[in-house]
C-alpha cells in the first residue's frame, strides 16, 4: 500500500470540500445530546455531574463529596467511595442511581496519602491502593484478600503504582512508571493473577512508562516508554508479556491505539498521526494536522483514520477547540469537520471510538457520545 504524503494531505484539506463532494458529519448521540461538559451518562441511563471531588445523581439528587477517593467501574454500573473510619479504610459501592449496594470496612490507612485510591470491577470486586505500591482485592462481599505490593525495593524512589484493566477485569495490569536507581530511571509492570500474585511482563531498568493500556478483551497490552534525550518507543504484547509489535515513531509520543483487531497500531504525537502493522511494523499512511491530536484510531476495514483534536485542560477535563478528521489511506484523502461546543472527560471513563458500520463511528468516553459519518 502506498505511503501518503504529507504535502498531498495539505493540498486536499485546503480544497473546498463541495467540490471534492466529501464530507464528514456529525451528531450527538441519543440521551447524551444534552449533557454538559460535567454531565456523564452511567449504565441504565442514569446521569451524574462530577465537579472536583463532588458527584451529584441527577435522578435523585443525591450528592456526595467528603470521600478521600471515588472510582467508577469500567460498565459504569458500581460507583466506590473511599472514607476513613477510626483508623481503618471505609467502602461503598453505589448503582448508577446512587443507591447503596454495599457498605464495609477495609485495612487500615493513612487518610491524608495523596495515593490512596479505590478499582472497582463490574462483578463487584475492588482493588484498593492503601500506598503508593500496597492493594488490597476485596471481593464481591467486601471480604480482604492478601495484600498485593508492587514494589521496587529501590532506596532512591519510586512513583505511585498505576492500574490498567480489561472492560471486565480479568486482565488487571499494576505497574510502576519509574523507578530511579542511581542516575538510571526504569520502570515494572505485572499481570494480577487469580491468587492476588503479580506476574512480572515488563521491566526496563532505563527506559519510564509514559502509559500502559489494556484491550477492552484482555488480551493485549501497550505500552509507550521514554528516556530522558531520546525518543518514544512502543511496544506491544499480550497479557503474559510475549512481544507481538516493537516500534519507535523517532519522537515524543501523546498516545497508541491498538485497533480491534489487534493487527493494527495508531501512535500520535500532539500534530502527527502513523498507522503501523503490529507484526511487520510497516507504516500504511501517516499524516500532520495544525491542531493537538487528542485520540486517534485506525479501521482496517474502511482503511479509515478518525483522528479527534483540541486544546486540553487537565486541570478541567475539557476539550475546546474541537475537530474531527478522517483520512481515508485508500483514496489519500482527508476531511474534516470543526465541533463548536466543547467536550468533557473524566479519568474513570475510556475513550473509544466504536465502529457502527462502514464510514460510521461513535466517539464514547466523553459527557457526549458522537455519531460519525464520512463520505468520499
């Protein structure tokens, strides 16, 4: 397939777009349409607004915000709720109507840890972080298992743990994205397996991990690594840690999407997007656009880059600036559409675009679902 130029990119997006008879188009999707940045549907339809620590359920009105911590399950079904009791973690899970499911009291910690956070799972398990390297599994019934610790042992320091995991939980990655050992920074990750043990899949003494995702089944993992002085790389493997894809895109990286089946690799910096074979590492098309790439994924089965810029707040969660693009790699077209409202996010919530059917997509993980259509 023939590699798309940059130059021949820039040619068509300045064409008008009613000569070319190309078009991208755009909704917002089903009950989200009026949801503001703040406003995030959960399952059964149910809406909450979250505002810093604060989470209002706007069917009934109930609203808390004195936990130290808050979770959301990735169906968005089970709300957590992290406080502290005496000297001992105390749990509550809410349904999406902020009804309580179950109320109990965990392993002792430090309320005033900046690392203290709660995993919920759809089956009702939870994983807490009580430090930044100890968890502790707690079942359906909010019974503790063993503590889990992802720890270095390195005297020079080490950042929080993180948790990455499948849509229903069975692949959960822990991992730790720096370790410093003398002037060397590295970096660990492991698989949790059914005994509350970790499995080691990765470790690089000096190279940090920059992000760690896992596919919405389970079975693979991506991870972007930096070093201080030299460019990104990204690596792809399944659960157990054997490497499937090696790629270095030869700059600083924002982001990798692996498409849905598994054969394909998007990476974005923040104003170029690439399209890889996972297994060969052939580029198929790249692209550079003016704005800040937000999230970008590729669809085989269109050859169909939908890419989604902005300007981002992390201290807000909200996009401005919006627009959507799609390169078609067949054609060697691009289109692109400018969304006057912003968008909002919330770190619990993945962001996903979904394919409906050919040329049509659904944005997901925002306060607004988008249905995305192009023509050629």
């Amino acid at each position: 397939m023939s590699r798309i130029s940059l130059s021949y990119f820039f040619i068509l997006f300045l064409l008008p777009i009613g000569v070319l008879g190309q078009s991208l188009h755009f909704s917002s999707a089903g009950k989200t349409a009026n949801n503001s940045p703040t406003v995030f549907s959960l399952s059964g339809d149910a809406k909450v607004e979250i505002q810093s620590s604060a989470i209002t359920f706007l069917d009934s009105g109930k609203s808390v915000s004195s936990h130290l911590s808050a979770g959301f399950s990735p169906d968005r079904s089970i709300i957590s709720l992290l406080d502290y009791t005496g000297e001992s973690a105390e749990i509550t899970l809410l349904s999406a109507n902020g009804d309580t499911l179950n109320n109990y009291s965990s392993i002792s910690i430090k309320p005033n840890d900046p690392s203290l956070a709660v995993y919920p799972f759809n089956s009702g398990k939870l994983l807490l972080r009580s430090n930044i390297m100890n968890f502790a599994m707690h079942d359906g019934y909010g019974n503790t298992g063993t503590t889990i610790t992802s720890g270095s042992n390195s005297e020079e320091g080490e950042t929080i743990s993180e948790v990455r995991s499948s849509a229903d939980g069975a692949t959960t990655i822990i991992f730790t994205p720096k370790i410093k050992r003398g002037e060397k920074i590295g970096s660990k990750a492991g698989l949790l397996g059914m005994d509350n043990q970790l499995r080691r899949i990765f470790e690089h003494e000096e190279r940090f991990i920059k992000e760690l995702e896992v596919s919405e089944d389970g079975n693979w993992v991506t991870i972007i690594t930096g070093a201080e002085g030299a460019n990104d790389r990204v690596l792809v493997m399944d659960r157990y840690g054997n490497e499937i894809g090696f790629f270095s895109p030869g700059e600083q990286l924002e982001g990798a999407q692996l498409s849905k089946d598994a054969r394909h690799i998007t990476v974005f910096s923040s104003k170029r997007v690439r399209v890889h074979n996972v297994l060969s590492g052939e580029r198929l098309g790249s692209t550079s656009i003016q704005d800040p790439v937000f999230y970008a994924d590729f669809f085989p089965e269109d050859q169909m880059i939908v890419i989604l810029s902005g300007r981002y707040s992390e201290t807000s969660g909200i996009l401005n600036n919006i627009e959507l693009k799609a390169v078609d790699l067949a054609r060697r077209d691009i289109v692109s559409n400018s969304l006057s409202e912003a968008l909002g996010f919330y770190e619990d919530f993945k962001i996903d675009i979904d394919r409906l059917s050919a040329n049509q997509y659904k944005l997901k993980g925002a306060n607004k679902e988008l249905t995305i259509g192009v023509n050629f």
